[in-house]
C-alpha cells in the first residue's frame, strides 16, 4: 500500500470511527429526551449489563490473543492459521452461545443478582427480565463482530470493522424515535438487538475470501488452545473485572431512588466522550514507541512512559477542571430537552461530578494498563484491576451512605486513583528508576499539583460571574477559553516540557 493510500485510508478510518462515537453520544442524548432519568431507561441500562459482560471476556480475548497469534502464524502456513483461527474461532462461539442459554433460562436470578433493588417490585423485576432476555443474543452476534473485525484487520481491511457502530447506533436512534411511543422501552431493546446484529452484518461482505470455518476439532489443536488461554487469561480477567465494577455500581443504584442508575449512565457517558475521541486517540499514538523501546532500550522506555504519562495528564488537567466547575450546564446541553427535566439534570450533574474528578487517572490509567502490556507483564494488570475491583465496590458502598448515587461515582473514581498510584509504584519497582529521575519525576508531579489548585481556584472564583450571562452554552464557552488560556499560561511558566510534546502527538493525529 502506497504512502498516499495509507494516508487516505487512515484518514476515512479515522472518520468513521469520530462518527461512529459522535452517533453514540448522540443516541444517548436520544435515550434522555424521550426517557429521561425514568424507572424504565434504569431497567434498560441494567438489562444491556449482561450481554456486555459476556462480551467483555470472549472479546477481549480474540482482540488482544487470537488476532496477534493469527498473523504470526500466518507468515509460517496460512492454511495453518485459518484453521487454528477457525478452531478458536468455534470455541469463543461455542462458548457465547451456551452462556448464553444459560443466562436466558436462569433471567430472573441473574436479574435479582444484578439489580435487587428491583425485586421489591414485580411489574420492575418482569420488565428486567423481559429486556435482559430480548438483549441476549447481542452477546453472540457481537463475538462474531469482533472475529470479523480482527480477521478483516488482520488483513488489512480497515473501512468495514470501523464503520461497526455506525449502524448501531443509527438503528437504536431511529428505534427510539419510531417505536417508543407504540411500543415504549420494548421498542428501544429491540433496536438494539438489531443493532448489535447489524456490527456483524455490515462486515460479512468484507470478509470474502477470508471467512472463518466452523471446526470442532478441538483435539488436533488442543496444545494451540492451552497456549491461547495462558497467555491471554490475565487480559480477559482484567478486563471484566472493569465491566463489574459497572456492575456493582448498578447493583448498588438499584437500591436508590427511581433514575439513579440511568443519572450515572449519563454522567459516564458524558465523561467517556473526551476520553474516547481525544484521550485514547494520545494513548493509541503513543503506544508503538513504548512496544519498540521496551524491546530495544529500557532507558528510552522510562522516558517514554514518562513523558506520555505527563502529556496526558496535562491535556486532561483543564478539561477535567471545566467539567467539575460547569458540570450541571454541560449536562443541560446534552440532555436537558423532551421528558428530561431540570430535576434530571440535577441529578445527573450531581454523579458527573465526582466522575469527572477521576478523569485524570482514569486516562492515566489506560495508558499505564498499556506500559505493563509493552512490557509483557499482563499478571500485573490482572492483579491490579481485581484489586481495583474490590476496593471499588467497598468504597462505592460506604460513600452511598452519604452521598447517594454521588458516592458510587466518587467510589469509581477512587479507585482509578489508587489503581493509577499502584501502577506507578509499581513501575518504578519494576524498571529500577534511578533516584535522580525519581527526584526530577517528583517535582514534575508537583507542577500538575500547582496547576490543579491554581487553575480550579481561579475557575470557582469566575464561576460566579459567568452565571450572569444567563446562557448555559456561552458560559462553558468562556469558561473554557478562560482556563485553557491560564493552562497554558501556566504550563509555560513552569517550564512544562512535555507541553510541546503535547501539542506535537495532538497535531499528527488530527492534521497528518
């Protein structure tokens, strides 16, 4: 492929995947409008927990263990590697199916399990349970998404998997459009079953040529089998561990009052907007150089993780600080409209809060999880993200006590917090800093220190006077400029280095 192909492809990929998101986002807002923070958009969000759990664990595994494997093996006998591909292949398929059966008959206890605030009432709990039933082949059709998508990634075939969810989300929108008034939150789970079909539909043209066979020949390859799971356990196990604490937090909202699971889901989904569009695309930049220098030179590897570390930090800094300050005027322009009341966007500016306070680590976090997989230390993040876990859902627990569904968001938060300290701490153990670095790392933590405390002051001491304006959307606009402004400002005076760098990794991935 030609350097001008290359480009021209990233570039629609790039597109595709921003429309894809932005149409998330907006299905979201959808949701808000015609359900607001109601009982029903609750039982909606804790039906979709269980397809996404399934997924979570069997799509892990083929994006980070079947799909490298599958290349490498390639280059020694193609015909080879389509068939232990197919095998595998089979397994994952195998697997989401009987889970899902099982999951289907036994509903109603999976439902009590995951929402037991909603068996208090019965017309709740039939609901949970229709819903959770009608969305659980989604499991199913996305595992074979995601063994499309990385067959067609694999070779080099990006347009198809990237254009994944746009259709999604097209189909959930219009479902919640068309079919809420004739057939109420029915009609949403239904578009979403749908949807989730359509991410594999969408890619099956693409896969001409490159289709994977059903093979039960488990035996043959049962050697190839083992080394898959053994390497790629510790990743899975991480990454559900993420998807309960989810969980957990819903678990424990469904004790509160009516809307406080779905409050939370909006807040999250408010957050992820940056992280996913802006922060991961730093974080996707900056993790083939830490792969090449933690194989070639583990001094170029410490700087390396530092230096993503303190750009990231560093554009997550004033973002965070805007979305703390202005919290309830963001979510009143993303939601507030249809049967989503003033009183919804209270509440759901109240979790958003405590969410945003965690965005710093939460990106951090991401970022560090990918440094420990450079390294080839996937042991590290399993232990770290089941530590996490747990302390998630004790502090999510204590903290509701006092600050309803506030405190499960503070709880989440924390827990990035000390998943991200844990990290460091061991990343420093790990690669053997030496103490000059330490020192010079240290007075670099203390600059974002200055920068926080200086820049929220200054915010909370004009917030005031923007209130005067009387317009929520010109507010977050000058509040924005403001502390962008002093950001930089500041980062200039404090001979912030990694500023330039900063600027550097935004300008190739948005202007190459």
């Amino acid at each position: 492929m030609s350097s001008k192909s290359l480009i021209k492809s990233v570039g629609i990929v790039t597109l595709a995947t921003v429309i894809g998101k932005l149409l998330g986002f907006g299905r979201e807002t959808f949701m808000a409008a015609f359900f607001g923070t109601s009982y029903e958009a609750d039982i909606y969000y804790v039906a979709s927990v269980i397809p996404n759990i399934l997924f979570a664990a069997i799509g892990m595994a083929i994006t980070t263990g079947m799909v490298p494997l599958y290349i490498e093996n390639r280059k020694k006998s193609p015909e080879l590697a389509n068939e232990q591909a197919s095998v595998i292949a089979t397994l994952f398929l195998l697997f989401s199916v009987i889970v899902t059966v099982i999951c289907f008959i036994f509903a109603p206890q999976l439902v009590s399990l995951v929402a037991p605030g909603f068996t208090d009432n019965p017309d709740h709990m039939d609901l949970a349970i229709n819903l959770t039933r009608i969305m659980l082949p989604i499991s199913v059709f996305l595992v074979l998404s995601s063994l499309a998508q990385g067959i067609l990634n694999a070779n080099k075939k990006f347009l198809a998997p990237a254009l994944v969810t746009i259709p999604n989300n097209l189909i959930i929108i219009l479902s919640i459009v068309f079919f809420t008034s004739t057939y109420g939150i029915y009609g949403v789970t239904i578009g979403t079953l749908i949807g989730g079909v359509s991410q594999y539909l969408i890619q099956y043209p693409s896969l001409k040529g490159n289709r994977l066979k059903i093979n039960f020949n488990f035996r043959k390859h049962k050697e190839y089998i083992k080394k898959n799971v053994k390497l790629f356990l510790p990743i899975i196990i991480a990454g559900v561990s993420v998807q309960f604490i989810e969980v957990f937090n819903r678990i424990f909202a469904s004790s509160l009052d009516e809307g406080s699971i779905s409050a939370l889901n909006y807040s999250m989904k408010l957050l992820y907007l940056p992280l996913s569009v802006l922060l991961m695309s730093i974080i996707t930049v900056l993790f083939p150089n830490l792969v090449e220098s933690a194989k070639e030179d583990l001094n170029q590897f410490i700087s390396n993780v530092w230096r993503g570390f303190m750009a990231l930090s560093l554009v997550t800094i004033p973002i965070a600080i805007v979305m703390i300050i202005d919290a309830e005027n963001l979510v009143s322009i993303v939601f507030e409209r249809g049967v989503f009341t003033h009183d919804d966007t209270v509440k759901t500016a109240y979790s958003f809060v405590f969410y945003s306070a965690g965005l710093i680590f939460i990106a951090t976090r991401e970022y560090l999880v990918r440094c420990f997989l450079a390294l080839d230390k996937s042991r590290i993040i399993m232990y770290t993200s089941l530590f996490a876990m747990v302390f998630n859902i004790i502090a999510s627990y204590i903290l509701l006590q006092y600050l309803d569904h506030g405190g499960i968001a503070l709880g989440t938060s924390l827990s990035f917090v000390l998943q991200t300290v844990v990290f460091l701490i061991l990343l420093k153990n790990t690669l053997k800093v030496e103490k000059n670095k330490l020192k010079e790392y240290g007075r670099d933590i203390l600059k974002l220190f200055i920068l926080i405390i200086v820049l929220f002051i200054i915010g909370l001491s004009i917030k005031p006077l923007l209130n005067m304006i009387n317009n929520s959307l010109f507010e977050v606009i000058i509040l924005t400029f403001i502390i962008f402004g002093l950001f930089t400002l500041l980062a200039i005076l404090l001979k912030i280095n990694e500023l330039i760098f900063m600027a550097n990794i935004l300008r190739r991935k948005f202007l190459k």
